[in-house]
C-alpha cells in the first residue's frame, strides 16, 4: 500500500467510497466496516483492496 492510500482511503476505495460511506468518519475500523456493509454493492477493485486490506 502507498502512503497516498494510507492517508487518503478514497484512493484504494475509489468512488464506493464517496457513494455507500460518505457520512462515515475516517478512524478507529469506521469506514472499512461501512465498506464491508455494501460489499454486495461494490465493483470487483473495491473487493479486491478490501481482501488485500484485511489481508495486511
């Protein structure tokens, strides 16, 4: 993982982020369990960063 995708999650997460987790705050698992919620709804690049995620 960069340090760009380490300080801004929108850079692995692409836009799902901006549409399914918008009102969520960065910090303390937040945002990845937001992501996680939509799984269903997210395209194949946003899956793939989140098992590489959690995978880390």
């Amino acid at each position: 993982m960069s340090a760009r995708e380490e300080i801004d999650p929108s850079a692995r997460y692409g836009s799902e982020l901006q549409t399914h987790c918008s009102d969520i705050e960065m910090g303390g698992g937040q945002v990845m369990a937001c992501l996680e919620a939509h799984e269903a709804e997210l395209g194949e690049g946003c899956k793939s960063a989140i098992a590489q995620t959690t995978a880390e």
